[in-house]
C-alpha cells in the first residue's frame, strides 16, 4: 500500500478503536447500573440478564476490538513510520546528492569565473597589444606620411633639378637652326621677298657668328635682299640676344616684314627683341639684324 492508502486506514482503525472504548466504557457503565438495580432479583429478573450478557459481550467485545485494532493500528503506524523512514532516508540522500550538486556546481561555477577572470585578462592584455599595436600602426603611418612628403620633397628638388639642369644645359648650349627649321623660317618669310635686311654678329664666339649665318641662310631662302651695309667694323664683343631694328618711319610692308621675323624666330626656339632706330637717322625700309652671344 501506498502512503495514502496506510493513513486512511489508520484513520479508520482509530474510529474503530475509539468505538471499542466506548463500547468497553457502556458496557461497564450498564454492568454497574445492571448490579445496582437488578442485584436481589438478579436471577430471577430476565432484563437483568439480559442487560448483564448484553454489557459484558460489550466488555469482550471493546476489549476484544481495543486488542485487534490498537495491534492494527500499530502495524499501521509502524508501516507509516517505515514509510516515513525510508521517505527521510530518501530525502537525506536527495539532499545529499543536491549537496554533492551544489559542491559541483560551486566548484563548477569556481572554476568557471576563474576561466572568466582569466578570458577578462587575457583579453585585457590583448586589448593592451592591441593598443599597443594601433599606437605602432600610427606611428608607423605618421612616419610613412613623413618619408612620403620628404620623398615628395625630394623628388620636387628632384624635378626642380632637372629643370635646372635642362635650363642650364639649354642656356650653355650653343644655339642651332636645322635645315628643315632654316627652311621653315623661310617659308614663312617668302611673302616678303625682295625685302632689304643687313646681319651683324657681335662675335665674341662662333656661336654668335654660326647663328647669323643660318638666319641669314633662312633669309636668301625667302629671297629677301641682303646688304652689308653698315655691318663692317661693328663685329664688336658685349652684345647678349637678337635684336630686329626698324626705323620708326618705316613703310608698312617693312614693318610686316620684321614682325614675322620675330615670330618665326620664336617659332623655331629664337627669342628675339624688336628695337627702333633713331629717328634722326635717315629714313630706311631696311631691316637691321644684331645677332649677340647667346649669354
């Protein structure tokens, strides 16, 4: 039987024992009345036996269910004590087990924060390499950026160098007219054949000298009309550039004429001035080259 089953019954064995006390407690009871009333006609009255049987099987009978139910109701509640014993028992090893849970859990849940703690500081010094590794990474960078423009800068002087160089080269180099430029030049100037014209070379090297003769070579190729007026003992040092002289009072065909010599020189790399004479000086429609050095 179950536990419930063993309490309902001994609920109904303490009915029933209680019943047998009353019973035994009646019995007595009506024995005694039975004597005090019934005694000198005991046998002869037969309610007196009759009550005296009727009371003592009371008697037997409470005593009687007194025994078979207190003996029932001790079985009961020693079953209901073992019952309650080996639920006690159950419950100690329940909870001993729950304690050995907890212990694991505690040790568990110990050995878990530990791991946590050490994740927190592990990832803590990662953080820090990490930190550390940016604050690298940027000095890196700035000094990258700083090589970068210092790269910049050199190959800025770099360039400026080479400029210089070029500008230097191109300035020492001894000024030159090729034939396809002698006959570009002439080309452009051909629309004013017949045109008077003079070059002077203010020779302090042959380079003065080797440039006029092409410019001259350009101009007979255009068919213009050279004179050596007033060039002779005028071969003097000093001078620096070309320079295209027109009188002020020059006709306009001339004036054409020299402004396309200045830029067809250009054209071809030669950078030459235009200058006017004198006004005292004769009226002229001739055009006067002075070819200096070219520094």
């Amino acid at each position: 039987m179950d536990k419930n089953a063993l309490e309902q019954l001994l609920s109904s064995y303490n009915w029933w024992m209680g019943l047998s006390t009353v019973a035994v407690a009646i019995g007595i009871l009506g024995e005694y009345v039975a004597h005090f009333i019934f005694e000198k006609e005991a046998r002869r009255n037969k309610r007196e036996l009759a009550i005296s049987i009727l009371c003592g099987v009371l008697v037997l009978g409470g005593v009687v269910g007194e025994y078979i139910f207190g003996n029932k109701l001790s079985q009961v509640s020693e079953r209901l004590q073992q019952i309650a014993d080996t639920e006690v028992a159950q419950a100690n090893r329940d909870a001993a087990a729950a304690r050995k849970d907890a212990e694991l859990s505690r040790k568990q849940s110990a050995a878990t924060y530990e791991r946590a703690a050490q994740a927190e500081r592990h990832a803590a010094q990662e953080n820090a390499r990490a930190a550390k590794a940016l604050e690298a990474a940027e000095v890196a960078r700035k000094n990258a950026e700083q090589f970068r423009l210092q790269i910049a800068e050199a190959n800025e002087r770099a360039a400026n160098a080479e400029r210089e160089t070029a500008r230097l080269t191109a300035a020492l180099a001894d000024r030159q007219l090729t034939d396809v430029q002698v006959r570009s030049i002439a080309g452009k100037l051909k629309v004013f054949r017949g045109q008077a014209y003079s070059v002077t070379a203010y020779w302090d090297s042959k380079e003065s000298l080797g440039i006029a003769n092409r410019i001259h070579a350009a101009l007979q190729l255009a068919e213009w009309s050279y004179s050596d007026e007033g060039s002779k003992g005028m071969m003097l040092g000093g001078m620096v550039g070309i320079m295209v002289w027109t009188h002020p009072e020059a006709d306009e065909q001339t004036r054409k004429a020299a402004a396309s010599l200045l830029s067809a020189l250009a054209q071809e790399g030669l950078n030459a001035e235009p200058r006017l004479q004198s006004p005292k000086n004769p009226k002229s429609n001739m055009i006067s080259l002075n070819v200096g050095s070219k520094r």
